[in-house]
C-alpha cells in the first residue's frame, strides 16, 4: 500500500468516525429527552432524582439534555430511580 492509499484510508475512516459520534450523540440526546420525559410522567423532582442515584442534580441535568456521556449503567440507575 502506497502513502496516497493510506492517507485516503486513514481520511475516510477519520470521516466515519465522525458520522458515527455524530449519530450517537444524536441517540444519546434522544435517550436523555425520553428519560426527561419519564421523569415529569412520574412527577419526580431532578433532586429526586439524584438523591436516589447518589449524583448531584446537574448530573441528572445533564443526562436528560444528553450532554453526558450516557451509558446504559447510567440509564438503567436512572430508571431505578424512578420506581
């Protein structure tokens, strides 16, 4: 493989890479606004929230606008949180 091959190579994976997060942080934003939305469902406060989970209320502010990096431990907890 020649250097041009591998430069091209290496860009268009560095492009998928790019499409890729741009899709996940697109899930994670609406994952974030489904649990938002459970949470006023069930008339629980943030601080609730976070006091069951343990984390701060900006924490729990941050997974429902998705800006945090959303696993599904986190979302499992989350849920747990408002049984």
């Amino acid at each position: 493989m020649n250097a041009k091959s591998i430069i091209k190579l290496l860009k268009n994976a560095h492009q998928a890479a790019i499409v890729a997060n741009q899709k996940r942080d697109a899930v994670i934003k609406q994952v974030g606004r489904a649990l938002r939305t459970a949470r006023m469902d069930a008339n629980i406060k943030q601080i609730t929230v976070a006091k069951r989970m343990k984390k701060s209320q900006p924490f729990i502010c941050f997974i429902e606008s998705g800006d945090c990096n959303l696993t599904p431990e986190i979302a499992e907890k989350y849920l747990k949180a408002l049984e």
